[in-house]
C-alpha cells in the first residue's frame, strides 16, 4: 500500500513538473533517453555525455544537488557545496567525518526515496549522480534541471572523481588532489615496508539493513586501497570472489572464521551496533586469531565502505594509524 502511494505521488509531481516546464523547454522532451533540453543556449553551457543520455550542463553551475552521499565528496573535495543532499540509507553519514564542511546544506529525503519536492523547490541548476538514480528518476530531474549520471565502480573510483571533475571544470584541481593521494600511499608502504610481505589484512562489515556481518571482497572501495598500498586480503576470502560486481560476501555465524586475518577492520553501520555485539560475546568470535591478537579495530563506516578521494584519504588516516 506504501509502494503504490509513493508511486502515486511521484507521478502527481511529475505532471506537476510537466505542466511547468511545458511553455518553457522550447524544445520539449527526448523521449528516447529522458532527457529535458537545456533551457541554456551552447554559448551558456557544455554538452555532456554520460551514462543515460546527454546533457547540457551550465559553464559554471551554481545550484548543484547530489543525488547520493558519494557524490557528495568530489563536490567537496573540488571546494564546491551543493545546496542539496540526501541523508544515507544504511552506512553512516558522510557528515560524521565532513562535519562543518556540509554545514547548512539541505537534506532531500533518504538516498533510497529522494524527496522531489524538496529537490523542485531548491532550483537546483544541475543535478549529479553516480549510483542511485534510474531511467525513471532520471526523466523527472531532468525535467528540473540538467542531469548527469556517471557509473562508479568500487575499485575504480577515480574514473568517477574524474568525470565530475571534468563536468565541473575541476580536472586540474582534480589530478592535483590524486596526485597527493599518490604520495600518501608511496608514503604508507614506506612505512610499513618490513611488514607488507607477511600482512593480511581484513574488512568486515556489519550491516544495518542485512543485519549479518560481511567481509568486503577485492573489487570493494576499501580493499581496493589496501591492495594499493601493498596489503594483502586472506586467500580464502580472495578465492570466493570472481566476478568483479561482486563487492561483498555475507556470513553467518559459522563462516565468521573467514573474517581472520592479522589485522581486522570492522565497519559498523548505525543500524547493526547492537549486532556487533551480540557477535563479540560469541565463542567463535573469540576462537579468531585476530581477536587473541587483539588486532581488531572499530572504524566509520561512512567512509570504510563507499567513497571517493575524501573517503580514500581518511582510510589512509586509519591505515596509518593502526598498522604504522
């Protein structure tokens, strides 16, 4: 019954939006992609390509909204705010460790069921997504404003940082910041040069949705950066991962043994604390080497899980930390 009133509502707003852009969009709407033509002439703004069609974006927008938390970093990063984010589903918020940086920003609804009203009454002058947005939640924005949405991949998370950076003219500032990002990681196996062949490291999560702990494959975000820095994950993990969409593996609890390894970071949504330590108080959590060792470390799992160069950066904060 909840579905089919969202439902409803989405397209009220729709013909809402509709019957207001009609007599402006003088070239209507492209049916075939979902596409609003750009209010702006060529000389106001620059044709962008990406995954669900084109759009003509503003030389220099000022309005920007994301449509997901992800996407919130590379705007950061590149000294620009958006007027319009959504606050996270499951990980904990990006504010937990960006803080004053997105002070005052207004929240659009939950990254799983965007607000469209809210999104209207902002004006945004351009909308970016990296991960959530469908071709249907895609035709209603694009009728706001221009949209553009980029693929992100796990483990390439620097093609994404990129492509904004290139929409809003950034692409020096942004090599410059994954060149530093570079350095940093030179600096980390430096640092840990005696330890690299022997270190196993692993990443667990516990989720707030799933409510099952899980260990973060080799083409996630946060073992990606490991594998940078020259730190290994466990083979028996490595060994059931093949195909690259494959980000995560759930256990239970008599697979928790493949969460071990020398060093375990452990990332805790908001909705799974409790979880987590109904876990620790299980004898087999206690038989793993990595809890005698006393190697286990509790981190943000606003940054540990999914990120860009911001996220990127604070997980070498932790690295540094915990293995220097």
């Amino acid at each position: 019954m909840k579905k089919r009133y969202v439902y409803y509502c989405n397209l009220c707003i729709l013909m809402a939006i509709s019957l207001l852009f009609f007599g402006v969009c003088h070239s209507g709407f492209n049916q075939s992609t979902g596409e609003s033509k750009s209010q702006l002439s060529m000389s106001e703004c620059r044709l962008i390509k990406h995954e669900l069609g084109e759009s003509c974006v503003p030389l220099n927008p000022q309005r920007i909204i994301v449509a997901e938390q992800i996407t919130l970093e590379p705007l950061i990063a590149l000294g620009l705010k958006p007027i319009g984010i959504p606050d996270a589903s499951f990980v904990a918020s990006k504010a937990s460790f960006l803080k004053s940086q997105i002070a005052g920003i207004t929240y659009i609804g939950k990254e799983d069921q965007l607000n469209l009203e809210k999104v209207l009454k902002l004006h945004p002058d351009l909308i970016i997504s990296l991960y959530d947005i469908n071709l249907e939640t895609y035709r209603l924005f694009s009728q706001i404003a221009p949209t553009v949405k980029f693929k992100y991949v796990h483990d390439r998370w620097q093609e994404s940082f990129r492509q904004i950076a290139e929409v809003l003219n950034k692409a020096e500032q942004a090599e410059k910041l994954l060149n530093q990002y570079e350095q940093r990681l030179i600096k980390l196996r430096t640092a840990l040069d005696n330890h690299l062949n022997k270190l196993e490291v692993s990443v667990g999560r516990f989720h707030g949705g799933v409510q099952l702990p899980e260990f973060r494959s080799q083409f996630s975000f946060p073992v990606s950066i490991l594998k940078e820095a020259g730190i290994a994950m466990p083979n028996a993990q490595r060994r059931l991962v093949k195909n690259p969409d494959d980000t995560l593996v759930i256990l239970n609890l008599e697979r928790i043994d493949l969460l071990d390894a020398d060093v375990l970071f452990v990332a805790v949504d908001p909705g799974a604390r409790e979880l987590f330590q109904k876990y620790q108080k299980t004898r087999l959590w206690q038989t793993l080497n990595v809890v005698k060792n006393q190697r286990v470390y509790t981190v943000d799992s606003s940054y540990w899980i999914f990120g860009s160069i911001l996220s990127a950066n604070a997980i070498l904060d932790d690295l540094f930390k915990y293995l220097n």
